[in-house]
C-alpha cells in the first residue's frame, strides 16, 4: 500500500513541490508508525527548499518538523506504554540527536554534536505515514487537537528555551519581536505566563491587535524607523529582554532598546544574518548576548501539558490539506497570516466490509 508525501524535490521556488507515492514504512525494532494527520511548516522549510549555501541540506526531502497523528503499528522491543501503543495519538518530538552522550545524557540534544532536526536532515512530517522511533513520540493530551498540538512543537519549545535561557523574571519587562509569526506568538504569551511585562513588535497595523489579544501589554511597529526609541520609552530606562529571531533589520534597534545589564537572546535571522556589532555598547552597559536553539523533550510535555489547561495557545494562521503544500509554503513565504501554517491530513479510508 503506497503512501503519500509531499516532497522537496530540489532547490528551487515553489515550483520543485510536488506529491508523491512511497512505499509503505515498515518500524523496525524501537519504532514506531505514525499515520499522519497535521503537520506545520516552518522558516526552516523555506531555507531548505531555496538551498541556502550555509545549510547544506539534502534533497529529495519532506518538510515539516511537526507533526501530530496516530500510531498505526509498531516494531518489536517497545515497552507496553499507552502512548506506544497501536491507536495512540501522539504529538512529534522534532529533535535528532544521538541520545548517548554527555549531552544527551543531561537532556540537552540541541548541544549534540549530531544534533539535527525532521525536515532538515532526514524527512519530515508533511507525509501520511513516518516512521520514527519511540523517543520522538509524546502522547497528545486532551482536549488539543491534531492541528493545534503539530502547531505547537518547533515555535513553543524555542521560545521557551529562550526564555529561559534569557532568565526571564516576574516583574521584567521584555521586547518579544516578530509578534505575528509562531515563535513570537509563543514568545508573548510564555512571557506573560512568566509574570513579565511584554512589549510586541509586529511591522503591519492589522497585527496590533491580534498582539494585544495573546496578551501584550504594548504593541511597536518595526515598519517606524523610531521603533527603538518607543520600545525604550515604554520601559524607562530600556527593556531587560531582547527576544530575537529576525536578525539584520531589528539588531541595532535591539541593542539600543536594552537596559544596562540587559540580555538579549537570539533562536534565528529569518531576514538576515549579517549584523554590526558596537562591541563598546555591549562592554560598556554589560550587554548578554545569548543564543538558543530549540529545546527539550520535557519541554514539550511541559508547553502541551500547559496547553491542554487552556494556558497556553497554538496561533494557527491557515490550515490547508497535503495536496495543498506548496500554496501554504507560499503563505508562509509571504508572511500573509498571523501564526502558523499547518497541512491537515486526511485518514485513510478503509475498504468496505
């Protein structure tokens, strides 16, 4: 029985998209077969598909790192666990790494040095059947749904690393920028979950209120060239967290809105990764520079757990069906929605009788 994929054929525009049929995955031992039923792209489906030269990413590929659906069978030497078994729903753990090393060890495989991701350097989730081993399942809690749990993994694990990374304190204001897109809607409503005063920054008029809702405190247009200026006049004396992962056209501004003392963390550059540096107004005010990628495992019980008690919430911008893909790829590209763009899948239709 053929399966159906949607697929990265090679380098390109929209146009190397394209659905294809694959054999049926068979789990081997420790793994597991997940019938697909939502999948969610990311910035990272972008680079991959254009090749950017710093990526090196293979292709053929499939894109989408999350994913949520049904295991449908399962390979030998699993422990008898109710979300490892056949009918289970379970949520997709998007990290690869090797489990074994000190790193892995300390529930930390973003460090590892086979650290890697679904829909980067093996196939994603944008098809209906994957196969995967057991680690990379977390059972889906009720009452989410499909689409909204595969909406989830990616953008709410990186924004609360950040967060955490950044020490982010009750009581302390921080800038979240890139309000309208997955993390930064993660990012604002994960703040506030942590007691902080938020400042959103979002670049269209349409997108303030939607910011307000998720529970922004103030709304700034990075669109005004004063946008810094205004951010730093909401909190006298600059905000104490810089939450970053636009890059270029937002660094300087970022650096002037800090308070002395303040950090400033960073998960990506999605509009450019070439910045300047006054290395004198990092010394001089004690500026942290901090990175992030991703998250952990416990991470992701954690947001999904706090999601299902209604605290936190998925952004869904479009929801389109498999066949769909490149239209939502292109959805994403253009920055259309607010929130996320998330692929339904169908199930199976079983044969009569």
């Amino acid at each position: 029985m053929p399966t159906t994929a949607l697929v990265t054929t090679a380098h390109g525009g929209l146009e190397v998209m394209a659905l294809q049929q694959r054999p049926l995955p068979v789990p081997g031992p420790g793994e597991v077969r997940v019938r697909m039923r939502a999948a969610a792209l990311n910035h990272l489906d972008l680079w991959v598909r254009r090749g950017i030269p710093a990526g090196h990413w293979p292709v053929p590929i499939v894109p989408c790192a999350d994913g949520a659906g049904v295991i449908d069978a399962v390979g030998p030497g699993l422990p008898d666990i109710a979300h490892l078994r056949i009918g289970a729903a379970v949520v997709v753990y998007p990290v690869l790494s090797c489990g074994h090393c000190a790193q892995c060890r300390a529930a930390a495989p973003q460090l590892c040095r086979e650290f890697g991701l679904l829909g980067e350097h093996v196939d994603g989730c944008a098809q209906e059947t994957r196969v995967l081993p057991a680690a990379s399942v977390l059972p889906l809690p009720e009452p989410l749904t499909f689409v909204e749990a595969a909406a989830m993994p990616t953008t709410f694990i990186t924004a609360w690393h950040m967060l955490a990374r950044a020490r982010l304190s009750p009581g302390e204001t921080v800038l979240v920028h890139g309000a309208a897109s997955g993390v930064g809607s993660a990012g604002v409503q994960i703040a506030k979950l942590m007691g902080a005063r938020v400042i959103a920054s979002v670049r269209r008029e349409r997108d303030e209120a939607r910011a307000l809702q998720l529970g922004a405190d103030r709304v700034v247009r990075t669109d005004d060239p004063e946008w810094a200026k205004h951010a730093r006049a909401l909190s006298p004396g600059g905000v104490h967290v810089v939450f970053e992962h636009i890059g270029a056209p937002v660094w300087d501004g970022s650096i002037r809105a800090l308070q002395r003392g303040g950090r400033l963390v960073t998960c990506g550059a999605t509009a450019g990764h070439d910045v300047a540096l006054n290395l004198r107004k990092i010394f001089f005010h004690s500026i942290e520079l901090i990175g992030s990628t991703m998250g952990t495992r416990a991470e992701l019980a954690q947001v999904l757990t706090l999601a299902s008690r209604g605290a936190l919430q998925p952004v869904i911008g479009a929801v389109l069906p498999l066949a769909r893909g490149a239209e939502a790829m292109a959805l994403l590209e253009s920055r259309a929605v607010f929130g996320k763009v998330v692929l339904e899948i169908e199930p199976p239709v079983e044969p009569p009788g």
